[in-house]
C-alpha cells in the first residue's frame, strides 16, 4: 500500500470517527440535557391551552325584573399550523366573524402562530354557521354575550361590558369584581387537525360572577324615561335632561335618566363617548333658587328668621355697592313668601345675618363639595369656593345657588334631607349582591348626619308646599295629591343659556318620592323652571303616585 493510499484511509478514518462522534454528542444532548425542553415543544404542537369565560352575574331591579344578562355565543379561535387551505377558510370565515377578509387571511397562514384568537362573543347564530363549516384548526368554545334586553333603559346607569368579559362603563364597571367571576383553564391534547382528543389534561371550572339587585323600579325608570322623552322633544335642549327619583327617607334610588342615552347593546357605535357618562353624578351646575331650600333650612334652624318675619323685596338688594337683582320686586312679603315666590332679594339679606362661618357649616353638612358615595362610577364633588376667598357679594349670590356647582345627586340628596326629618342619607342605587340563595353584601339605608331638626323639616315642607300651590311651581300640582317643591333658573355665562330645574316631592305629610328635574339650555318653548321642568317633575309625580297606589291594592 502506497504512502498517498494509507493518507487518504487514514483521512476517511478520522472524518467518520468525528461524524460519529458529533452525533453521538447529538443524541446525548437530545434524549439528555435538552429532552425536557423538547419534549415542552412537541406538547406544545399537540395541546390546546384555553382560558374559559365564567359566566357574568345578572343585574335586577328592585322587583326581579331583568335589567342585564347573557345570552349564548361564542369564543373562536385558531391554529394555523392545522389549517391546510387558509385562502379558502377566510374566505368562508370572515362574514361570520365581521373581519376583513385579508387580514383573516394574515393570521391563518401564518404557520409561526400557534394559536390566535379571532372573535369573542360572537352572536348565536354565526356561531353555528362557523360550527356547520367543520374548518380543521378552527375551533369554537360556547360562551355567552353581554345583553341589556330594555335596551336604553338605564343605559349609562348600566354601562356595558366589552367583547372580553370585563365592565367598562357604569355599574357594570364599578360592580366588575363581583359580577365578573373568575376565569377557568382547559388544557387539551389535539390531533394532527387540531380537534381536542380525550379527557383534558388540566381542567379548571371558572367561577360564575355573583348576581345585583338595584333599588331601581323598572316600571317608575319607564315613568321617568318616557316623561324626559316627551320633554327632550318639547325643549330641544343643546346639553340634555336629567331625572332622578328617590325614596327621601332611605336614600334609594327608584329612577335615574339621561337624555340622550344610548343602547349598550350596541355601545361600539355610540358617536361620542361623552354618551356614556352619567350625568346625574359626574355633571356639575350651578342649582340656582333650588339651592333656597338649602339657605332657608340653615337659617330657620339657626333662629337668624322666622317664617313669618316681614320683608320689603324692591327687586334688588346692593351688597358692597354692587345691585344684586332678583326676578321681580315683590313688596312686602314674609319669610316664607320669599322662598314660595323666588325673593333673591330677601335671601341676600338672611344670608347676611347668617354669616359665612355659619353657611359653609351648613353647606358642608347637607353634603356639598364631596363625593356622596353612591355605587356609580365617575362621581365628581362639585365645587364651593374657599371660605377665605369669599367676599360678601359671593355669599349673597351664594344664597340663591349662583356661584356654586354641585351635582344632581348631591341636589336631590340635600333635598331630601330637608324633607325627611333632617336626615341627610347615603345615596344607594344597590339592594343587595347575591350569590346563589345567599345574600353576600346588602346595602342597608345609612344616615350621615342628622342636619337639621325635625321641626325645621316640618316647617320646610309646608312652605314648599305653598310654593307649588301659591308660587313659582303651581305647574307640578298633582290632582288628588299634596305635593311641595322649588324651581330654579340658572342663567348660564352666555346669553341666552339657561338650566332649568325644579326638585319636588309628594306627599307632603309623609314623603316617599323626591324628584329633581334638570333641563340644559331649553331652546324652545321656555327656559324657566317652573314653565320647563316643573311639568315634568308634574307626570313623574302623578304617575309614581297613581302607581304606588295600585301596587298597595
């Protein structure tokens, strides 16, 4: 054998005792060192990891009546690397799925995916049409859908929950922990073509979200509702209608409308989100002569007037040499005849003797500059100048509700302590949460305080009811029924702008309904409160009246 031959043997020798060496390193790293690694991938191609949706909690009102609750659907999904004509399936897949076409076609061929999710919630009814296509690698779990069968009823009291489960606006977001339950977990070997195979590897059952019940009363929010409507089309007013309805002794809410409002079964297509705030507890305004009630309580209960103490009203009053003008001179009139007849005037001067010290002591004990604490989200405070930086026309404007914002809710709360005996109450608009047969959390009434006495809460509602028989708000009489109240005419900082309001409540000698009425810069027929809202508070009265009636019989 020649010296060149034995080279080249010895050559191939050493490459073959290094090729073999290499893979048996290989085989070492494979079934060894990385095997747990591997073995993690090749699992990851045959299993299918799937979060299950528990089921949403109902919402009820205050009778068992359905205010929000699921209907079936479904989740869909997809693993690509088991779709073997992407092409094809988008183009059976997208109508049913309310996706474009191409962009379908982008997430099922990519073979790098392992799973994509490509709708949530998805109707009933395109659920089963997906189902009948029978797509190897699409895969359909039975879920449900959020459904608010009212639909506007108290829309953005409600809110609404999104595709994934989860509330994002009102009580639907605020009560998110306990209606949203909590999420289960499947883990399922697949075949070649991606259909789950056997009993799941891991199983985990979600937990279904606990049920509400509201103090609302669908058939008084039907009342309120229907009422607002009838005036948003009257009015036409630039900035909407408000309505809230309350028990005064309990701090319940039995009603609560906007206009406008929206469906949240359809929220995605609401034009602008400002639709979906409620305006009953995130709008502030300033409360003009309703806010009287306020003034006259604090200083009926400090002794600084009397009821029947005479005033001379000349239709202005100057405070540090600047004329505070009121809506009409009215001569000579007694205390309680300047709040049944509106006197800015009179007011200006009980004011005066009340004192700063003593208004805001006031102010702030019937609940004005912070949150009431109501279950509703996005609550705002309202807003009161410092007591350092008010000066003596501040307070005088003060006392007829100029120069201080507030919020429809801290309104008819205030109020209704007026009324109720003195009691300022926590607003509530939840009963109870129930899991089951099991009441988890009731929300029982709550006084804060006791503001004023029940002897000034005594006078207080019979002068409001001389103000609806005799005075500015003779448009909410109710035949057959006592009812008291306020107007109030805020005139906006632009001409011709104007809120009206009234806040009223029946019967006088033992109330069990307070209403305030808000109507935003009314562009037809009218912008005072006792012509504009008044009338409205009026059939929301009549109507819970004669309804509270029949229920009783």
């Amino acid at each position: 054998m020649t010296s060149y031959v034995k080279k080249r043997t010895f050559t191939i020798f050493i490459f073959f005792t290094i090729m073999i060496f290499a893979l048996i390193v290989r085989l070492i790293w494979i079934q060894g060192i990385n095997s747990e690694k591997l073995a993690m991938a090749v699992e990851r191609q045959s299993t299918a990891d799937i979060i299950l949706k528990p089921q949403r909690g109902n919402i009820y009102d205050v009778n068992g009546n359905i205010l929000a609750c699921n209907v079936p659907a479904g989740d869909v999904f997809a693993a690509p690397k088991f779709i073997k004509n992407p092409e094809k399936a988008s183009e059976e897949l997208y109508k049913y799925l309310n996706m474009d076409k191409d962009s379908l076609y982008k997430i099922l061929s990519n073979k790098n995916s392992e799973w994509a999710v490509l709708g949530r919630s998805i109707p009933l009814e395109n659920i089963n049409k997906i189902k009948s296509l029978n797509i190897p690698g699409i895969y359909v779990e039975d879920t449900f859908m959020r459904n608010y069968p009212n639909d506007k009823m108290l829309s953005q009291v409600l809110g609404f929950a999104g595709i994934d489960g989860n509330g994002l606006y009102g009580l639907e977001y605020s009560l998110d922990k306990y209606l949203g339950g909590v999420p289960g977990r499947e883990i399922s070997l697949v075949d070649r073509e991606g259909r789950k195979v056997g009993v799941p590897k891991f199983y985990k059952e979600p937990t279904n979200g606990d049920n509400i019940v509201l103090t609302i009363d669908s058939v008084i929010q039907s009342y309120t509702e229907k009422a607002i409507k009838k005036a948003y089309e009257k009015y036409k007013p630039e900035d909407g209608i408000t309505a809230i309805v309350m028990n005064p002794k309990t701090g319940e809410i039995l009603a609560m409308a906007n206009l406008p409002d929206f469906d949240p079964n359809n929220w995605q297509n609401v034009p602008s989100k400002e639709y979906w705030s409620n305006p009953a507890v995130s709008s502030t305004y300033e409360p003009a002569s309703v806010f009287k009630v306020i003034t006259a309580s604090a200083a009926l209960e400090s002794a600084v007037v009397t009821p029947d103490e005479k005033f001379y009203d000349p239709g202005y009053y100057i405070v540090s040499g600047k004329k505070i003008r009121s809506w009409k001179a009215l001569g000579d009139i007694t205390f309680s005849q300047a709040i049944e007849k509106s006197s800015n005037t009179v007011f200006v001067q009980v004011v005066e003797r009340l004192g700063v010290d003593a208004f805001y002591k006031y102010i702030q004990a019937f609940g004005f500059g912070t949150p009431t604490g109501i279950e509703l989200p996005g609550e705002a405070s309202g807003m009161i100048l410092p007591k350092s930086k008010i000066y003596p026309v501040d307070l005088a404007t003060m006392s007829f509700g100029q120069g201080i914002a507030v919020t429809p809710i801290q309104m008819i709360t205030a109020f209704s302590a007026v009324i109720n005996g003195g009691n300022l109450m926590v607003p509530h608009i939840v009963k109870y949460i129930e899991n089951g047969d099991k009441k988890i959390k009731e929300y029982k009434p709550q006084i804060v305080r006791q503001v004023i006495s029940k002897k000034t809460s005594d006078t207080m509602r019979h002068i409001l009811e001389k103000t609806v028989t005799e005075g500015t708000g003779q448009a909410a009489k109710v035949p057959g029924y006592t009812v008291g109240g306020k107007t109030g005419t805020t005139e906006n900082y632009a001409p011709g702008k104007y809120v009206a309001s009234f806040a009223g409540f029946a019967p006088v000698e033992n109330p069990k309904i307070a209403v305030l009425v808000l109507v935003k810069n009314p562009t037809q027929n009218g912008h005072m409160g006792g012509e504009v809202a008044a009338p409205i508070a009026q059939e929301i009265l009549r109507d819970t009246l004669r309804y509270y009636d029949t229920v009783k019989k």
